[in-house]
C-alpha cells in the first residue's frame, strides 16, 4: 500500500539545489530520490529539534530525577496498554 503524499512547492537557494543534486548522484540515487531524501531530512530535522528543546526543559533535573521521571513514565504507559 503506498502512502499518501502532498505536493509542497518550495523555494531553494541555487547552491543548495546543487549540493543536493550533486550529493544524490553520488550516492547513486536518481531525481526521483529528491523527494524522499526531504522527507527524510524533514523527520531528522524535527527530531533533532524535539530532542533540543526536551533536554532544554528538562536541563535543571539532576539524572536520579530524570530516571525516575523516564521509569514513571514507562509504568504508565505500560499499565494503559490495550
């Protein structure tokens, strides 16, 4: 089954277009690569971005408190599983 998918027009600066392409072919992929090599650096980019701002929040927690916060949150999740 193939997934949905949306069609985005963007604007790219010259250079980064170049990089890209440039970056694909080497890596053997084709044009039609582009497409999901964005939607891959989308995900990364999004988690990298979560990832940051969770250890920024959570920056003042000394590790024993961070680990009891993680074991509650693994006793929760387990006990509202179907």
């Amino acid at each position: 089954m193939k997934a949905s998918t949306t069609r985005w027009n963007l604007s790219i600066p010259t250079e980064a277009d170049r990089l890209v392409r440039v970056f694909l072919a080497r890596m053997g992929m084709r044009k039609g690569d582009l497409s999901n090599f964005v939607a891959a650096a989308c995900r990364a980019e999004v988690l990298r971005r979560t990832v940051a701002e969770v250890q920024g929040r959570n920056a003042s927690l000394t590790a024993d408190e961070a680990m009891r916060l993680a074991e509650e949150a693994v006793a929760n999740a387990r006990a509202t599983r179907p």
